[in-house]
C-alpha cells in the first residue's frame, strides 16, 4: 500500500515537472514583470488575446488599455503591429472612396483617444516619436502630397492632434509644434510660399491654408490653444511675411477656392468675406500681455496686412476694422491722424459710415470712433481741422458717385442713395450725441 502511494507522488511530480518545462506564450510572459500574481488577462496566451481584441473597437480598447500597467503595454505593442495597423487606421479620405466623412472623423477621435492612453506613460518625446511614425506614412496627411478636392485627411488629422494633446502644457505643445515641423517640413514650405510673389502658386498656397487651418487652428476655435498655435505659425517670420501668412490663411476665397488676393482690391465684397480674417487678427491681439503681440505691433500687421497685395478698396478696409471692433479700428484711425494723415482718415470713416449703413450696424459705434479721434488732436485748430475734412469727404464721394452715374454707371445710382441716408443718420446721431 505504501509502495503504491510513493510511485503515484513520484508519478505526479514527474508530470508537474514536465509542465514546468512547457513554455507557454501568454500576456504575462511578453510583459516585463509584475510583484503581485497574473491576472485572468495575464494568464491567457497571446493568441487568445488577439482574438478578444480583435473583436474590440477602437474606443473599447482604449479603455481596456488602462486596466494596468501590464495590459497598456501589451495594448501598445498589439497596436503597434502592421497587421492591426493595415486593418484599422483608414487611409481613403476622398469623396469616392470615403463617403461617409463623419464616420471617418470620429474613428479618427477614438484613435487619438487610444493613443493618448496608451502612451500615457512613455516620456512627451518618445510619445511623439511613436506616433508620427505611423501616420507620417499616410501620404495624404502630409503638405502637398495630395491634391484631390474634398480630401478630408487634414481634417481627420487635425481631430486625431487635438483628442491626442488635449489638456498638454505649453511646453509639451512646443513640442509637438517642433515635431510636427520636423515631420511634415512645415516651415520650409511655408518660407517658399511667402516670400514668393501673392497669387503665383495658387495650389501650394491652398495647400498650406488647408493644412494649418484643419490640423492647428479650426479644432481649437475660440479657444486658447488657438491663439498659440496662431502665433507659432507666425513668430519666425518678419512682419510682412506675417500679415503674407495671415492672408493666406484667412483670406477671402473665389468660388473655385483660389484665394482672392486682387478681389480686395479691385472691388468692394460681400459682408463675410473678410470675417475669418478679421476674427483672426482680434483673437490674435484680444490679450497681448500674455503673448507679447503689443498695440504698435498690432498696427504694423494691420497697415502691411491691408496692402497686400496693393491697398485695398477702401469699403473693404473700413468693413473689416469695423469687424475688427473697437480696439482695432481705433488703433489704426488714431495712428494715422497723429502721423498726419488727416484727409485719409477721413474718408475711411466716410466708407466706415457706409459700411454701417450697407450692413446694418448701428450709427452711434462709429460717432464714438470719431469723438475718440477728436480727442486725439491736442489744439482746438486740429480738432476743427479734422472735422472740416470729414465734412468734405462726404462733400466729394458724392460728387465722386454723381459723376459716375453721368457717366451711365448705373450701379452707381443706388450707392448715392446709401451714402445720403447714412449721411443722415451719422449727423442726426451724432448731433444728438452733442447736444445731450
């Protein structure tokens, strides 16, 4: 009885060893260690976990990734492969072969939102790194590599960057500023652009607006971030490269989607046209102590911004200090009277008063731009100076328009109307402002 006992403990043991030999492929041994036991996941093989994850979305294997430190990096290193790579990081983003743009753009959020978790635990430089090394290989993601309209690539990844570095320092988004350079060879294009001729590489000019507009700048509208990644763009370049950029960035489009760079001279345009670009330049300056971008400065970009290509027709210059606001338009009005410049403000306050008219704001903001103005001139002569000026710039714009109407300038006819009746409301508000 004994003897049998002792043979089937010797028999057990021998087979206990034997299992001990076996190596087993599982999640445990592909991680680096652990102090506590393996977990239910850990204990699984690996091909049995690529089953489960196969079966996971994207969203759905975020989260799992932050059950430990173990399954993050077993997480990583599954989406790290080519196979899983080929099957979910689309790369069709045109029209006919992505219908579908909004599904495109979330998968994208979730991808970001992955990554950002998976990541978590790797330093800002090796984050990056891993990341732009896989989807600096998706052709349509870099500048100028794709050129077939409605591509939506820029805009999938401009969602993927921001769900990725949300909630990032400034530091950290220095970072992925400098790595985005590296990577797409930002600046380089930008300066050959720029520094060429307005209007001569109409594409490349596209490209560069589509690019950082969709992955920089629209994601964060209204919002901080914004204002930085604004000024990044802008910071290495002079001033007249600057407000170069600016157009190019915001400009108005022609229908075809060429920007408009001698429209703004050669004609007044429509009211939303120079919105973009005025919204750009209030949000660029709206908190200059933070970001070093000083009134003088601000009046500088303004003044090259607003002759470029040539000098813009007056209606378009007075619509957007007007959409600029308070701050802006009065920088620029003042600047130009205490340089002497008398006779040109006014008759940019003549277009201003026009424009209030043409698009329905109210007559009292422009009657305290120029009480503002007033107070610029030190003697009671300047003062009576500049009011005489802008008397006669009403005076001759509309002996201006009744020329052209003799001239069978049809169209003519009905600025004359709007002049006189903003001519009206600008006197009865503003005497009614002098007389309180």
């Amino acid at each position: 009885m004994g003897k049998r006992i002792c043979r089937s403990y010797g028999q057990q043991t021998h087979k206990a060893r034997l299992l001990k030999k076996q190596s087993v492929r599982t999640a445990t041994s592909l991680s680096h260690g652990g102090t506590g036991g393996p977990s239910f996941f850990q204990r699984l093989p690996v091909e049995v976990l690529h089953i489960i994850l196969d079966q996971l979305s994207v969203l759905e294997m975020s989260v799992f990734s932050m059950v430990s430190k173990e399954i993050t990096k077993y997480v990583l290193d599954y989406i790290s492969s080519q196979k899983w790579r080929n099957k979910t990081i689309i790369q069709s983003f045109h029209p006919s072969a992505c219908p579908e743009q909004k599904c495109t753009v979330e998968h994208y959020r979730h991808l970001g939102l992955l990554y950002k978790r998976c990541t978590l635990l790797l330093p800002t430089k090796d984050r990056l790194k891993l990341i732009f090394s896989k989807f600096s290989q998706i052709p349509c993601f870099m500048l100028e590599q794709c050129l077939v309209p409605g591509c939506t690539a820029f805009v999938s990844f401009g969602v993927f960057l921001k769900t990725l570095i949300a909630g990032w320092d400034e530091l950290e988004s220095h970072r992925v500023f400098n790595c985005l350079c590296v990577v797409t060879n930002l600046m380089q294009k930008t300066e050959g652009i720029i520094t060429a001729k307005p209007g001569v590489q109409p594409h490349r000019e596209l490209q560069l607006r589509l690019f950082c507009r969709c992955v920089l700048l629209d994601p964060w509208a209204n919002q901080p971030e914004c204002q930085f990644w604004l000024t990044q763009l802008l910071k290495p370049w002079p001033m007249v490269s600057q407000a170069h950029l600016l157009f190019i960035l915001y400009g108005p489009l022609q229908p075809g989607g060429i920007l408009g760079w001698q429209d703004v001279v050669e004609r007044a345009l429509t009211p939303g046209s120079l919105w973009s670009l005025a919204e750009a330049i209030s949000f660029l300056f709206g908190k200059p102590e933070l970001k070093g971008w000083t009134t003088p400065l601000m009046f500088s970009i303004v003044m090259e911004l607003t002759a470029v290509p040539e000098p813009w027709h007056l209606e378009n210059l007075a619509r957007f200090l007007l959409l600029c606001g308070n701050h802006v338009s009065y920088t620029v009005l003042a600047s130009k009277a205490l340089f002497g410049h008398v006779s040109e403000v006014s008759r940019l306050i003549i277009y201003i008063i026009l424009v209030c008219e043409k698009d329905g704001y109210h007559m009292s903001w422009v009657v305290n731009i120029v009480q503002q103005i007033f107070k610029v001139f030190s003697t009671s002569t300047e003062r009576f100076f500049f009011i005489q000026h802008l008397e006669n710039s009403f005076s001759q714009l509309t002996r201006e328009i009744c020329e052209s109407i003799a001239e069978n300038q049809a169209e003519d006819r009905e600025m004359l109307f709007i002049l006189l009746e903003s001519s009206a409301r600008f006197h009865t508000k503003f005497l009614h402002t002098l007389l309180k």
